[in-house]
C-alpha cells in the first residue's frame, strides 16, 4: 500500500479510536452515575433495617413511667400495648427497604448491560487494530479483556505515564482494557452485597457494605480523572 494509502488508513483508525474512547467514556460515566443511586439506595436499606430492629420503649423506666401516667390516653394505651411502634409505620418501612432492594437489583440488570456495551466496544476496537496495516503489535479481542486486566492488577500506575504521553492508538486501546477492569471489579463487588442483603443481615455487615460501595476500591481515581481528560 502507498504511503497516501497507509496514511488515509492510521487517519481513519485513530478517528475510530478516537470516536470509541467516547463512547466508552460516556458508558463509564453512566455507570458510575448509577453507582451513586445504589450508594443511596443501599444506605436506604440500611437505615430502614435499622428502624425494623429498633429496640421498644424502656416502660420500666420511672421517667418513662411518670410521663405517661402523667399523660395517660387510650391511644397511649394501646401505643404501649403494641410495644411502642406503629402498624403504620411498620408498614411503611417494610414499603421501603422492598423498594430500596428492589432498585438495587434493578441498578445491577442496568450496570450488567452497560458492561457489556463496555465490552462490545472493547472488541471492536480489537478487530479494528487487528485488521488494520498498520505495524501495531497484533492485539486479540481476549488481550484486551484479559492481559490489559491483569496488567491493570499487577502495574496499573507505573504503565499510566508513558500511556498518557504518547496517545498512540494501543495506548487508548490500553486505557480502555485498564478501566473496563476496574468498572468490572466493582461491579463484581455490587453484585455479591446486593444478591446477600436480606432481613438478617447484620448491622456491621451493612456498614461495612455500605462503606465498601463509597469507597469503590477497585477504581483508580487518578486513572479515571486523567482519562476525563482525555475526553475533554
């Protein structure tokens, strides 16, 4: 191929780069917005946890008992009776943590399916590279998915520099591997609080699930910061 042709070609494949690494950020984003919502929703079902197994009024309190006697109705009665919680509001807060699971489990069917269109992008990017006659090291759709994830595990920060500073074609192709990894680890992650949370779980158990989906461990915020950069 004449050089016009092989540079009309790398031209036409780093603007398909390019037009990927956009896609790919604008799901990345969208994933991590959802993630928000089931930080909320989980802290929701914490929280209304916390209010099921709120212990009763202590009525062998003689502060407690004075109050009352002093303020002594039918309706304190029965509130008494029924061991200092409303059917109301029983109700209403089994209500909400059904709703809060349920949401959770909706954020993961979305989350999941964003994934994939991570991957689907991965791919193609792959058999884009692979196609091209260009002298790229050949890359397979797997070392995308898979070498670029353990090189994520294993060297994630000292591979960034060199990445970022040339903005070649493999590098983006690299980025991409690198932050699907960490979006599928966390994911991961959410999955198993998510598919464990029922009316017995623990109190530290939801708090440490709680702070586990803030924190998200597995994403390299530095990695994530400088490829918004890439984008803008």
């Amino acid at each position: 191929m004449g050089t016009k042709g092989e540079t009309k070609l790398k031209t036409e494949l780093q603007e398909m780069v390019l037009q990927t690494f956009t896609q790919f950020s604008t799901r990345v984003a969208k994933i991590e917005e959802l993630g928000a919502v089931g930080s909320r929703l989980l802290s929701g079902f914490q929280q209304g946890l916390e209010l099921l197994r709120r212990s009763p009024l202590n009525s062998k309190s003689e502060l407690i008992q004075s109050i009352i006697k002093a303020n002594e109705t039918e309706r304190v009665k029965t509130y008494m009776a029924a061991g200092c919680i409303k059917n109301y509001d029983s109700i209403q807060n089994m209500s909400n943590l059904n709703a809060c699971l349920l949401g959770l489990q909706d954020h993961l069917t979305k989350a999941k399916s964003i994934l994939n269109e991570l991957e689907n992008l991965l791919e193609d990017l792959a058999s884009a590279i692979n196609s091209s006659k260009e002298s790229f090291s050949p890359l397979k759709d797997e070392d995308l998915c898979e070498e670029f994830d353990q090189r994520a595990i294993i060297d994630q920060e000292e591979m960034w520099p060199s990445a970022l500073q040339e903005s070649e074609v493999t590098d983006y192709a690299a980025l991409m591997g690198i932050i699907y990894n960490m979006v599928k680890q966390d994911y991961v992650m959410q999955e198993r609080i998510v598919t464990s949370l029922n009316l017995k779980s623990l109190p530290g158990e939801l708090e440490s699930y709680c702070l586990m989906w803030s924190l998200r461990p597995f994403i390299n915020d530095e990695i994530m910061h400088q490829a918004w950069r890439l984008v803008d």
